[in-house]
C-alpha cells in the first residue's frame, strides 16, 4: 500500500542536487487517495481526526501534534505557531486541517495554555491512531503522513529551503548562507497539500 518517497530517479535526483545530501528513497509515502482514505477513516473521532490532519495536511511531527497549546492556532487566519522539535516556525495550514481543528475546539472553553488536542499526550497520540488504522484496515503509521506531505510538497517542485522552513528541517551547516524564505511561501505549501490529499 505505501509506496517509495520519490516517483521517478529524476525527481531524486533533484533532491540530491538541491539538498546536497542523498535522500531517505526508503521513506514510505502515501498516494492521494490513500491519503484522502486516512482522513475518511478518522473523520468519525475529531480528536483522532484533526491530530492525522495535522501530520498529513501541515506535515506535522506525530510529538509536535501532542505539544501544540491553544494559544498556537489562531482561529481564523489558518496559522499554527510550532515550537518544534528541532526548529520553531509559524506556518499556515491547509484549509481542511484548520477545518478538523476548528470541529475539535467547537463548543470548548480551552485556557490557552491547555493542550491544542487533550488526550494526545505521550504514546496515546500513536495508539489512538494506530487503532483508527486497524479498525479501517488501513497499513499508515503516524509517521507516513509527515513523510507523505514532505514528498507532495518536493514532488510539486518547491524550493528546498521552503520545505526545510515549512516541516522544521535543520539546516546543515553548509546551507546556512541561503536566502531568507519568501513570504507567502507556506500558504503555497498549504495549498499543495490541500490539493494532494484533501481535495
């Protein structure tokens, strides 16, 4: 069911010649409709539901998801403040994973230093997930939606610094004479991810 991360030796190869280092070939990466099956598969239990939306459609890490405060959404603008394992950043989202968030909070009255998504702390982010995998016969880990949008957004062909500022990516110490970023860079992100597996 999962496939590699790259379609074809010349997109790897663009990887190579863009990041400098070879890339992880073996990382497995979802389709768009196995993707879209995910979110179907989760849609019935919003906490489950805005937590896979959150790796798959804003290429979150599975420990990122479980850290995330109120205070980090800003309702409204699509906006999610990360403070990252690695690398803080704010970034926009993708309208259907804001969209998972928002049906989440509705009708809660969160403090915003709360949890974003009560109930995802430690291992249990993983469980809940791996048991919505189960019962939907579905063979996705957690970590395959982070790894399915990192692949989306380097099939469409964006910049690698967009991608390591996007997803939280160090850069090697090599790398660190690129160019700032762009703005809007992360709404184009967003936009692709909306497309590959929401849409």
């Amino acid at each position: 069911m999962r496939g590699a991360q790259f379609e074809s030796r010349e997109v790897a190869q663009a990887w190579v010649d863009r990041k400098g280092s070879p890339p992880l070939l073996q990382w497995p990466t979802l389709t768009s409709a196995e993707g879209r099956a995910v979110l179907a598969a989760t849609r019935d239990d919003p906490l489950v539901h805005a937590s896979a939306a959150l790796m798959l459609l804003a290429g979150l890490r599975p420990q990122e998801v479980s850290e995330l405060r109120v205070r980090d959404y800003v309702l409204g603008e699509r906006r999610l403040h990360v403070d990252g394992v690695r690398h803080p950043r704010i970034i926009r989202i993708a309208p259907s994973a804001a969209a998972a968030v928002d049906a989440y909070l509705e009708g809660q009255d969160a403090d915003p230093g709360e949890p974003l998504l009560v109930g995802l702390q430690g291992v249990k982010r993983v469980t809940l997930f791996a048991a919505a995998m189960r019962a939907a016969e579905l063979d996705v880990r957690a970590h395959d939606l982070r790894r399915s949008a990192m692949g989306a957004v380097l099939e469409d062909g964006a910049p690698v610094q967009h991608l390591e500022a996007y997803f939280g990516i160090t850069k090697s110490a090599s790398r660190k004479d690129l160019v700032p970023v762009r703005d809007g860079y992360d709404e184009g992100i967003a936009a692709v991810l909306e497309s590959a597996f929401a849409t």
